[in-house]
C-alpha cells in the first residue's frame, strides 16, 4: 500500500502523521511511504531521515495526495487541502467532525474514508488514540491557564498555588476523564484548591480514592453545582468529551457574570463544539479573548504547542492500528476490529457514525 504524510498547515500544528521511526517499521511490512518535503523539520525530523528510513520525499501535497492511498494525519484536513482529496483516499487522522457541520459535509463530498481517530474505542470503553492527546492537553491546561492569570496578559494577577498566610488559589475541573484527570494532577501538584465535578459519582469516588481530600472537592454536576464552582474559582478547565458528540454548553454566558473578573477558562472541549456557551475557537497564534471580564483560552490544537512530545505519543499509540489497516487493507481491517470500525466517521460521501450524524443533525 502506498501511504501518504503531508506536511499540517494548522496555525502553529508542527506535529507529524509518522516519524522517520514509525516509517522504517511500515515500509519492513512491504509498504510504500511518501512524507512531503519538511513535514518534519520543526520537531527535528529532516527529510533526510525519513529518506534513510526508506521514505520517498515528495515536493507538493498535490503530488503526494495523487500517488497515495491511505493518508496519514494528525489535525482534520482544512478547506484548503479539499481539492487533493477523492473517494481513493483513506484519511486516518483527528477528525472533530462535530463541531463544524459545514466542514463535515465539505470533507464527505469528496468521497474519502474518514477514519477518526479520537472514535477508535477499545476493550474497556476507552479511547486509546485519542487518550495521549487528551493527557498532553490535560497538562497544558494548568500551564497556559496560569499563564494568562497573569497581569500583563489580562488576567487578575493571581499565581496558583500556595504560600504562607496565603490561601491557595482554586481551580475548578468540569469533566474528570483523561484530560481532566491530568489537568487534576497538575493542579495539585501546584498547590491549588481543586474543585472536581462530574456527571459520574463513580468517577468521583475513584477520584477520591486516588487523590484524597486534602485541598480538593468532588461534586456531582448540575447547574448550581458548576455555578456556586465559577463564582470560587480563579482558573476553570473545561474537559467535557461525549464520544462523537458535540460537547454540551455546562457553562452558561449567565454564570460568568457571577465570577471574578479576570478570571481565565481553558476549553479542552473546544474541537468538539466547546463546553462553554461563551467558547469559540482560537489559535496558537491568538489563543485567548475575553468576554464578560473572563478570560477564554479555546486553541483546537493544545497539543500542537509540545509537537515533539505530542508525536511521540501519538505514534505509540496509531502504529499498532495502521500497520493492521495497511497488512490486511482498508475494508477488511475495519471488518475484523470493531473497535477500528468504531472510528468510521466517513464513507460512500456521507457522515457514517451515529453519534456524530446525531451532533450534526443528519
């Protein structure tokens, strides 16, 4: 099979479809892969080591998406990138295809196969390719949101965290999956007073067993629970992920006027729709506003901040499923694993998984 990864044109998204590494293992399979011209470059992956890992460098996306079969990318392609695609192409990347209802059906009408990474399900109920992303976002969620507290970036002027005579600064956490829990993590480790609140009592009690009591709160979700939470906090991360769906708005525009002004909200929920009713999405480049006094973080690609890292990760976790797409073939991988099945959001033009056509009203 003849695989193809293109360089991503996301503001400020350097992170690769395959390192030369994942490379040299596919192309041991038999396989064909063709990297453009400085996909890599900026997290230290010349074309010259994807050329020693066996790769063939092509000089356009035009020509690489012309000779290749199955894509391998990390972000969903943007408009741009529409006029290289057909119903010949299998896309294996993040797709999202839930918070945008135009771009979904745009990307449906050229005929591709669109397999979601953050869709693939496993054993348990989890989602293992979405998972690493999820953990890194998780993290920067704590970092960039201290980050713009900051006074010189519009924030109150509060550092998170505890000092003598001091009381810690709160941080509130909607949503206690993978990301929430990493966002959980790194509070605590910064000294801050967390407020946890979810939907799932046994979520919050496995919380509870794992993290204790001590300058932390567990609080089962409803509007007044999240309201009473806003007005407290200085930092509120916003992890809310319904697989396939859209993210419901748990926070409404009504509630930040109860808050402290220059307050800061990171929405990790951001690529499927958002959490916040006042959320919209940001980039790298300009990744904050502010509304009602509070500021809003909303970059669709937290990850793309620690490309190298996110990479690394992120190959961990997809080779053990392209090398079964690429060894069996598309039709018959997908077929004999129903939890790659669990990924095919798009097919034969048209949005195939039910969650997403329910987001999508289709």
């Amino acid at each position: 099979m003849k695989i193809g990864v293109p360089k991503e044109i996301k503001n400020h998204e350097y992170r690769v479809g395959l390192t030369p590494m994942s490379v040299a293992k596919i192309i041991a399979n038999n396989h064909e892969v063709y990297v453009e011209i400085d996909a890599g470059t900026e997290i230290g992956f010349s074309n010259d080591m994807y050329v020693k890992a066996g790769a063939i460098i092509m000089k356009s996306p035009k020509e690489l998406y012309e000779v290749c079969e199955l894509i391998i990318k990390v972000k969903e392609p943007m408009p741009e990138e529409f006029q290289y695609l057909n119903d010949q192409h299998t896309i294996f990347a993040y797709l999202h295809l839930a918070g945008n209802k135009k771009d979904a059906l745009e990307l449906a009408s050229t005929g591709i196969t669109g397999i979601a990474l953050e869709t693939v399900t496993d054993d348990d109920g989890s989602m293992p390719l979405l998972s690493p992303m999820s953990a890194i976002a998780g993290q920067l969620s704590i970092l960039v949101g201290s980050y713009h507290l900051l006074k010189p970036n519009r924030g109150m002027g509060t550092l998170i965290g505890a000092f003598e005579n001091v009381d810690p600064r709160v941080v509130t956490v909607i949503g206690a999956g993978v990301a929430g829990r990493e966002a959980i993590k790194k509070a605590i480790d910064n000294r801050a007073h967390v407020i946890v609140i979810d939907l799932s009592s046994q979520r919050l009690n496995e919380l509870e067993n794992a993290f204790g009591n001590k300058n932390i709160e567990y609080i089962l979700s409803t509007e007044t629970a999240i309201e009473s939470a806003l007005m407290e906090s200085d930092l509120v991360i916003g992890a809310v992920y319904v697989i396939g769906k859209q993210a419901p708005k748990v926070v409404k525009n009504s509630m930040l006027k109860q808050m402290k002004p220059g307050a800061a909200m990171v929405d990790i929920s951001i690529d499927q729709g958002g959490c916040f009713e006042s959320s919209k999405p940001t980039t790298h480049a300009n990744p904050t506003y502010e509304h009602e006094g509070i500021i809003h973080y909303c970059v669709t690609n937290m990850p793309g901040a620690v490309p190298l890292t996110a990479t690394a990760a992120l190959n961990k976790a997809t080779l053990p499923y392209i090398l079964e797409l690429v060894n069996k073939g598309i039709d018959n991988a997908l077929l004999s694993n129903n939890h790659l099945a669990n990924g095919l959001n798009i097919k034969n033009y048209k949005v195939v998984h039910e969650a997403v056509k329910e987001s999508l009203s289709l």
